[in-house]
C-alpha cells in the first residue's frame, strides 16, 4: 500500500500534543530506562514496539478497567486499547526525536460484516536509516494475533479483507484521529466502550 503523508513536513510528526505528552515525567523516566545513546534508532524504535506491545497491555484482553487516552495514563496503568497504545508508542518515539505518526484500519468487528465494524489504530514509523516508513501495530499479541517488528514485509495484528469491507486507510496523520479521541474521552466503562462505541468509519459525521 502507498502511504500517504498528512503533512509533507516530517517535524510535525515530532511534535507534542495533549495526547501524545513526551515531557510528562513519567515518560521522561520510561525513556531515560528504555533507551540510551548506544542504540541505533532501528534499535530504539524496536524497544519502544515491543515494550508497548507487551509490556502494556490491551484492556479487553484483560478484562480492564480503565479508559486511558493521554501517554502518561497508559503508561502509568499499563493498559489501554489500541487507541491509546498508539498514543504511548508515538510519545516514547517522538521522544527520541524519531518521526512517528498514526495509521487505521477498518476491521469487522466478529467474524462477519453483519456484525458491524470497527476501527483499529496502530502507528507509522519513519526510520532514516532505510529512508521509508513502516507500520507497527503494538496491540498486543495473543492467539492468532502476532504483530512483529519488521522494517522490509508488514507484520501486523490484523490483514485485511477486501471482499468484507474492511480496509487499510492510507494517510500516515500527524495526530491521532478526532473520532479516536471522543470515543476515549466520552466513556468511563472500557468494556462498554470497546464492545458497543467504537466508530466504524473515519469520514466525518
């Protein structure tokens, strides 16, 4: 698929916003923990993955209790949906002044298109060293989910299926969506939230 930027400026995928806040002091800490001068950025960008991915976890994987939106929360209770985990892998990268920015797919949400649909987010990763962008989708794995670090073939949670409906949206944003983030800050009840709110398109209302 041919990614499309949102903006052509690769500084705007650095930058700080409510949701995505590097210089919260528990970011800071994360960082100064997971990261040090001796790594490549290939290196850190598969640290943040896979310490996102793992080591935070999906909430309804867990059965969760939370509604976590802002990178500090996720981190500070270790869960979130897939929303929010995007949030805390685009803070600890843009922390390392490594460009990363937010990607969506649109998934059934069971086994058929009847059943409804929802959208999945996961991010985009500019990696200078190969001078391309990749996706990374830090979910989290379980049975018949496993998302991998991979800079030449995508390895993500999800393949799409056309014929269903679903499909992959193209543009790399700056910032996660608007419908992500009303949906995260309208809702108290993750369960509920995830089970019954989630948009299932990204077109605006």
């Amino acid at each position: 698929m041919d990614m499309i930027c949102e903006s052509d400026k690769l500084d705007d995928y650095l930058l700080e916003c409510n949701e995505v806040n590097y210089s919260h002091p528990l970011i800071r800490e994360k960082a100064d923990e997971l990261f040090n001068p001796s790594q490549t950025e290939m290196e850190k960008v598969q640290t943040a993955f896979e310490f996102v991915r793992d080591e935070v976890f999906h909430s309804a994987d867990i059965q969760g209790k939370h509604v976590t939106c802002y990178a500090s929360d996720v981190l500070a209770y270790k869960e979130g949906i897939c929303y929010a985990k995007s949030n805390l892998l685009a803070a600890l990268l843009r922390s390392q002044g490594i460009p990363a920015g937010f990607c969506y797919q649109r998934l059934m949400l069971f086994d058929t298109p009847e059943k409804g649909y929802c959208i999945h987010a996961l991010n985009a990763v500019f990696l200078k060293s190969v001078n391309k962008w990749v996706r990374l989708d830090a979910r989290g794995n379980k049975e018949g989910i496993n998302a991998q670090f991979s800079i030449h073939e995508e390895k993500l949670a999800f393949s799409i299926n056309e014929a269903c409906d679903e499909k992959d949206y193209p543009v790399i944003y700056v910032q996660p969506h608007p419908k992500t983030l009303a949906v995260l800050q309208s809702h108290t009840n993750v369960l509920e939230m995830y089970t019954y709110h989630l948009p299932d398109n990204l077109s605006q209302p």
